[in-house]
C-alpha cells in the first residue's frame, strides 16, 4: 500500500517542498487551537475564545481566494512569502496583546489581520505537484499523500501545542508564528514553487470566477457543511479534555486518535483505484463522519466520564472518513476548473472549509458553556447528515462532461 508513497518520497524535488509544506502549515491546526486555549485561560469562557477564532477563520477565508488568484497571476514565492511574514507578525502581537490583557474587541481585530493575510498554502501546494509529477496516476497519489499529511498536522499540531502549554502562556502561537515563516520562506525556495506557472501568469486572458461552475460551487458549499461539523468537532474534543478529563494534556491525544483514523483513510484511498465515480463516494464519506460523530455524543451524554478504552477507538474510526472525503472534493473542483483558475478554485474550496470551521466554532462555544461538551458533538452530526444529504442531491451537477465543454462552461 505504502509503495506509491515511497516512489515519490525519493524524489527531492517531491520530498523537499512537501516536509516544507508540512511544516508551514503546522499554523492550520495550532493557531486555531492555540487562540481558543489561551484566551480561554485569560478569559475563562469559551464563548469569548470562539468569537476571537472565529474572526480569524473568518478573516481567512475571506483572503484565501484572493491570495490563491495572485498564485495563478504571480506565481508562487512572492505571494507566499509576504503573506507568511505578514501573518506571523500580526500573530505575534495578537499573542503579546492578549497575555497583557488587551479588549476582547482589540482581540478579533488583531484575529482578523492574522486571517487574512494568512498564506494560501494548501491551494499552492496542490497545483505545485504539477510542476514536479507529469504523470497523473502519480499525482494522484500524491494528492492523497498530501491530504494524509494534512491530517498528520492535526496530530503534530495539537501535540506540539500540548508540548508548549507547560511554558508561558505566549510560548504556544509564538512558537507558531515562527514555524509558518521559517517554512514558508523554505518553500518557495523550492524548484517546485519556483517552476510552476499557471496559464494566467503568461496570458491576459481571464475566465469567469470558478464558482460559476455549478459543479465547483456545489463542492465548496459542500465542503463548508462538513467544515461546520469541524468547528463543533474541534470545539468539542477541547471542552472534552478540559471539562470532562481536566487536563490540557489530553487535548492532544485525543485529537491524535482522530487525525491518525484519517491519515490512515486518506493513505488507504489514495494507494487504490477504486471503482465508479468519486462522487458517488462523497455523500458516504459524509455520512460515516456524522454517524461517528452522533455515537460519541451519545456516549458523553450517556455516561458523563466516557471511557477512554471506548472513546478513543470511536474517535479513530471516526477519523477514518475525513481525508478520503476531502481528497474527493479537491477532484471534483479540479474536474470543473479550467487549467488557469485552478489556485483560485482551491482556494474557494479552502475558504468554504474555513468559513464553515468558523461558523462551527461561533456555535460551539455557546452551546458547550450551556449544555457541555455532547450538545457540540450532537451539532456536528446534525451538520454533517444534512451536508450528506446535500451532496446526494447534488449528484447531477457532479457528472463527467467533457474536456472542451467544461472549459467553455468555465469561460477559458
């Protein structure tokens, strides 16, 4: 199963950008994490951590797309690198501000300036595969490696932040802020940032946005309720080891149960070819995530104090769904994008998801500080069964057209 990942891996021009990537977006699970966390504990309620959040995630998927049609304009380096130094300063002073007891309103302010000047990295990372694996049986693996590694950051993340909270309470987000500049900046300094080009960055011509394509519009408000069902999920796992276990330190346990279920899918998925349409797939990927998200809410609600040796295999075969699922929707958005707008399409599709994370967390907060930690995991079910339903409605919208109508559709 692991033999398609190793080939890549042995190519430096694939292993070099894509540990760098890795690295710099470490930020994509710490910042969130970490700004609930600390403002939490300077606070002490998790209503105020939630809106502080959500301000950023909302920032940023405000500044994803625009930021991911300057790659297909710009290329790579400049835009990655000024939006990585630029975030992580604003980040900084986010975190300084705060320990010394800043206004909750000067808080999203600073939130929000982090959001959005945060760097598209996903969106590049996935067309910069282009410039580096011709073949498209192999790109497609190493889409999957790439979406498993993103669950990977889900468990590094947290963990690495658990790590940092036995320091000062401005140690967690200021070591982050360091790690999104140092990898950034050793990313675009790769061949493979380096030597992409998009058709838009030697050519005038532009299409119409992406989402005038009902296939790519349907993908990212698709994407968008699962990501509703994050923020609760996120929110929750957080309130569960804090309320429930009353020990920060479980935080990232339990999130490494979850983000190791779905790496684990996501590298199983990819290493195979699988019958039928992807599409046909998604509204199961879906599903299975809500169903396992229901069971657990069943759970705290049913015993109060789950046991570990049953919450954290659930929390796995949870997971399992998450990376196939995503993987999935960044098909469906290529298939429908033309090959000039391809940044900009995964850059909505990362605006959806973290538009979605945020409206999540906004919601979350509130209902864990007046039912607890089951009634977060109660909404992210709720969400994800009704996005699984959106997308088997949207099946229609989703079938193959042919090569030259889906670019003229796209107006390329």
């Amino acid at each position: 199963m692991l033999g398609p990942y190793r080939d890549l891996l042995r190519d430096p021009r694939v292993r070099t950008p894509f540990a760098l990537a890795v690295i710099a977006r470490l930020p994509f699970a710490m910042v969130p994490l970490g700004l609930v966390v600390l403002v939490e504990e300077i606070r002490g309620e998790y209503s105020t951590a939630g809106l502080v959040t959500g301000a950023f995630a909302l920032a940023t998927a405000a500044g994803t797309p625009v930021w991911a049609s300057m790659l297909d304009r710009f290329g790579q380096p400049r835009v990655v690198a000024g939006t990585a130094v630029a975030s992580s300063a604003f980040l900084v002073a986010l975190t300084l501000l705060a320990v010394q007891g800043a206004p909750d309103a000067v808080l999203v302010a600073m939130a929000a300036l982090v959001g959005i000047m945060f760097p598209p990295l996903n969106p590049a990372m996935r067309v910069a595969w282009s410039a580096v694996i011709p073949d498209e049986s192999r790109r497609e693996s190493a889409w999957a490696m790439d979406a498993a590694a993103v669950e990977t950051i889900f468990v590094a993340g947290p963990l690495l932040l658990t790590l940092l909270l036995t320091g000062p309470p401005a140690l967690p987000l200021l070591v982050t802020a360091g790690l999104m500049t140092g990898g950034a900046i050793g990313y675009v300094r790769t061949y493979a940032a380096i030597s992409w080009r998009s058709d838009a960055s030697t050519s005038s011509r532009r299409g119409r946005s992406p989402l005038r394509a009902p296939g790519v519009l349907l993908t990212v408000l698709t994407a968008a309720g699962v990501a509703i069902g994050f923020g609760h999920f996120d929110v929750g796992l957080t309130a569960t080891a804090e309320r429930i276990f009353e020990s920060t330190g479980m935080l990232g346990v339990l999130f490494a149960f979850v983000a190791s279920g779905s790496a684990a899918g996501g590298l199983v998925y990819g290493a195979r070819r699988w019958p039928g349409q992807p599409r046909h797939r998604l509204p199961l990927t879906i599903a299975g995530y809500g169903l396992g998200t229901g069971l657990i809410a069943l759970l705290i609600s049913a015993t109060g104090h789950p046991p570990l040796l049953v919450l954290l295999p659930l929390l796995t075969l949870t997971g399992l769904t998450i990376a196939p699922s995503l993987i999935i929707q960044q098909s469906l958005v290529d298939t429908f994008t033309a090959a000039d707008r391809r940044s900009e399409a995964q850059g909505w599709l990362s605006t959806g998801i973290t538009a979605g994370n945020a409206g999540g967390m906004a919601i979350a907060g509130p209902l864990i500080d007046n039912a607890g930690p089951a009634a977060a995991f109660a909404g992210a079910a709720v969400a994800l069964l009704t996005t699984a339903v959106l997308a088997t409605a949207a099946q229609r919208w989703w079938r193959p057209v042919p090569r030259d109508r889906g670019l003229a559709r796209d107006g390329a």
